[in-house]
C-alpha cells in the first residue's frame, strides 16, 4: 500500500500519512459512570481483525485532516476512503 | 534421548557419509485427545512443550502449528538475546531467560550457538543518556551486569562507529551488557522440538486451528485443518496471529498486530564482534556467522498480517545505519522480510490464565520475544500445569490492562525493543 486516496488531497504517497488505529472507537459520553472493565474496553481492547477492518487515518504531512478507511489487513488492499462523521460504505 | 549428538556421533557418521543420520523428530497424526494442546510451533510454544514434558511430566501433549516449525518469528528475528530491562518484573522475567540460555546447547544436546558477545545501546542526546545511566542503575539493583560507557569506550568497544560530534546524532556514550548477545534462531526451535518429541510430545505441522470449541466458561478442544483434537487445556502461543485464536474463542485482547521488517547484507569478513542498538535513531546491526550484517528496522504505524512492511520505515533504519557506520556505505543488501509482531499497550507480553477455564495465553512480545524464548516456555509451561502463574510472571497477567497495573517497558525500552 504505497497510495493513499486522501479525501481532501486524492492519491498521495503513504509516507505523509499516519495511522490512527482502529476507528468507530466512541469516547465514554459519563466517564464517571465507567467500571474498570468498560475503561479497560475503551483504551486497550482491539478487535485486531486480520481482513477486512475500518481504521482512521492522518494525513499529517498534508491537509493533516482525519479521515477513515476501509482497509484489508491481510493483504493491505484499500477499499474505500470515507470522511469523518460519515457511515461507513458496505464492505 | 536415543540420537545423542556428541563429538563420536559425530565421528560414526562420517564413515557413512552423514547419509544415516536419523531424523530430529517424528512426523505424527494428531491423536483424538491431549492433556494439553499448545498452538503455534514457534521457539515459544515448543519451548512450552519441551519443558511441560521435562519439568511438570505431561508428555501426552501436542504442539500444533499451521506451517513449520520456527517458520514464523523465530526464523525472521535478528537474533540479539539481553536483559538490561528497567522494571523489576521484567528484568526478573528476561533475566530467567538470559540464565537458562547460559547453558540451553547442554539441556538441548544441540548447539543453538549462542554467543554472549555483548549488547551495546547508544545515547544520543542528553534524555538518552540519563534513560540509559538510570536503567544501569536499575539493573545493577536486580543484578544485571550492566556498565555506562563514554564516547571513547564506545569506540574502543566498537571501532567502526562515527563518533563524530558533527553528525546529527551524536553518540554521547552508551550501556553495554556483556552476558547479552545472539543465537542462532533455527537451532533454538529446532533443539526444542528434538527435545520435546523424544520425550513424547507430537508436533503437529500443516495443521492450522480453525475453531476453539467451548463449553460454558471452559475449553473443549480446538477444531482444525486435520479434523477436531480434544483437550481440557489450550495454550495459544501464535504472536502476530494472537487475536486471530482470541477471536475464535470469543475473547478480545490488548494487542495490534504490526509488520516488523529486517534485512541482511551480503556476507563479508568480520567487522562487528557485538551488537549495537540505537534506540533514538532506530537502527541496530549484528554480524551473523556467516558474515551478514544483520540489521532489525521498526515496525509500521498500521495493522497488516502481511510479511511485509513498508519500504520508507527500511529507508530510515538504513540512513541511521550509514551515518553511525560510514564503513556501511558500498554494503548490498541481500534480502529484506517482514514478520508480523502483536504489540501490547505497555509493551510488555502476556503470560496468562484467562477467564475461559483452561485457555492460556502468551502472547504481546511485540517487537522482543526471541530473547525470552526458554524463559518463557518455562513460565507457561508451570502456568498451564499448574493453572496459576510463578510468581516470575504474575504481573504479565492479562487483568493488569484492567487493573491498570501496566509493566510500561515503552519508554523505558524505546522503540527498538
């Protein structure tokens, strides 16, 4: 995976982009209100899937806005490239 | 062990022109049940076996590994095996190791080459060099050789390094562990399977596990390539394919898998006696017996199973390797590969019961697991036989990412780790 297809910018090399981890992750609305197990949940626990996996990414030394991406883990194929906020396209 | 090697084995067989040498271990079908199945037939699982059959007497046991045997990490590794951690759970977890390597080729009858010549880290800026004097310090406490090196030591140690104060890291000194230094990866598996398949172990190769069946809150047995094995005890020893197995049995862990990349030159006469590691500019390089310059690059950013990596991460390492070793300069790389690492949160591993009765993991070594191999074959296998950890690797539990009691080993270790 050597291209990118930023949304904002369109096919840039990978090496201006940083990987932000799995995506769709939502931070705790009553923090307060967690149990350890939930935090635990929230900070370390990862699905790590080996195929198909949604995942943000950072175009940091570009428009460095956040984006996500629909990527195969097994054979770092990209699928899709889909904006902040928006639902993820059918895998 | 019937196949003793020995100086006179040595010696009968050159009369038969080394064409009756028996093979090292047997090819078996599975069996339909074990006392305990370990999954993955790396240096770590086979180690499991080797010492649950040697130390804890469960010999009906199987090793079950979906290519061959040290075909995974254990053969993509660069080799460097030390213990000059800066927590006490860990420096006592890889100092374990460290003293069973000490004399691993005598308890293997097979010589895994292990050559204890020195680990040098260098420092590159004034935080590096307090890190690396705390971290002696630390050692020194848990009793780990471990000395502070000025900039000329660090030459003397190591002649061809640039210790240039005009390059763009500077080397400003650095720690050496002389216990600490390499082995030969292939033998480390190939010495545990010998071992554990005389004493009754089955190793079960080209058979990859497609299900872990279970039955409430316990295992069942696990379904494979070659039908269903039942046993009451699995232990999951699969690295970068960790969350895979963790996913089959319902369970989420800590951990991404990442591409770790590695590369050697082409061979050339001895030029480096030791290992030097470069945390701040990310590049270590060793000389193999063979004479290839053995060089380990990082890990990418991202989740990839495939044994690759990026090129721009071996760019990096290979910039950081010219500018401290100009000699480098006209080297050939001759091949370069990828293995897949799970990285733990701390990065620290984990050695650990789980809540599903019987189902073990080992697993988070991240980008450092081959200098633990005997170590930590031998603390899982007490976990597995005695279904609670030693008190070696009680705080590589799995509830410490709960608890929040983390063995943080990242900054401590750096990235090169």
């Amino acid at each position: 995976m050597f291209l990118i297809n930023c949304p904002y910018c369109g096919e840039r090399d990978q090496s201006e982009f940083s990987a932000g981890g799995e995506a769709h992750i939502v931070r705790p609305k009553q923090p307060t209100e967690l149990n350890d197990d939930q935090w635990a949940e929230f900070l370390f626990m990862r699905k790590n899937i080996k195929g198909v996996q949604l995942e943000r990414w950072n175009h940091a030394h570009g428009c460095r806005k956040w984006f996500n991406m629909v990527r195969d883990t097994s054979n770092d194929k990209i699928h899709a490239v889909y904006k902040m906020g928006e639902k993820p396209p059918i895998k | 062990m019937k196949n003793k090697y020995s100086i006179f084995s040595l010696i009968k067989n050159a009369f038969s022109y080394h064409e009756n040498w028996q093979r090292a271990w047997r090819d078996p079908e599975p069996k339909k049940e074990y006392d305990a199945i370990i999954i993955g037939g790396g240096g770590h699982g086979l180690a499991t076996a080797f010492y649950l059959a040697k130390k804890h007497d469960m010999t009906n046991i199987a090793v079950v590994e979906k290519g061959w045997i040290g075909g995974g990490n254990t053969g993509r590794n660069t080799t460097i095996i030390r213990s000059n951690y800066l927590w006490d759970a860990s420096a006592g977890l890889y100092d374990h190791a460290l003293k069973i390597w000490e004399g691993l080729s005598q308890e293997l009858n097979y010589n895994v080459m292990f050559s204890q010549r020195g680990v040098m880290n260098l420092a590159h800026n004034l935080q590096d060099v307090r890190d690396l004097k705390r971290r002696t310090h630390a050692n020194r406490l848990n009793g780990i050789d471990a000395v502070w090196l000025n900039t000329e030591e660090v030459k003397k140690f190591c002649p061809i390094i640039n210790t240039s104060p005009d390059i763009r890291y500077p080397v400003l000194g650095g720690t050496l562990q002389r216990r600490a230094g390499t082995a030969r990866h292939d033998a480390v598996a190939w010495g545990y399977a010998r071992g554990a398949d005389a004493m009754g172990v089955d190793i079960i190769q080209n058979c990859e596990v497609k299900g872990i069946k279970r039955n409430g809150d316990s295992v069942e047995g696990i379904e494979t390539t070659k039908g269903f094995i039942k046993s009451k005890k699995i232990g999951v020893v699969a690295a970068g394919h960790s969350s895979v197995i963790a996913n089959m049995a319902g369970l989420k862990l800590p951990l991404e898998s990442k591409p770790l990349q590695a590369l050697v030159s082409e061979p050339v006469k001895p030029i480096i006696d030791t290992v030097v590691m470069s945390n701040a500019v990310h590049a270590y390089v060793s000389q193999s017996d063979k004479g290839e310059l053995v060089i380990g690059a990082g890990t990418d950013a991202y989740v990839s199973y495939t044994q690759r990596g990026s090129h721009d991460v071996v760019e990096g390492t290979l910039k950081a390797i010219l500018e401290l070793y100009p000699i480098f300069s006209r080297m050939k790389m001759l091949r370069q590969w990828g293995g897949i690492v799970d990285i733990c949160p701390d990065a620290s591993p984990i050695i650990s019961k789980t809540h599903i009765k019987g189902l073990y993991f080992n697993c988070g070594w991240g980008t450092g697991g081959f200098k633990a191999t005997p170590g930590s074959g031998d603390l899982f296998a007490y976990t597995i036989a005695n279904d609670e950890p030693h008190k070696l690797n009680a705080d590589f539990n799995i509830n410490r990412f709960v608890s929040g009691d983390l063995v943080d080993e990242h900054g401590a270790a750096a990235v090169a780790h």
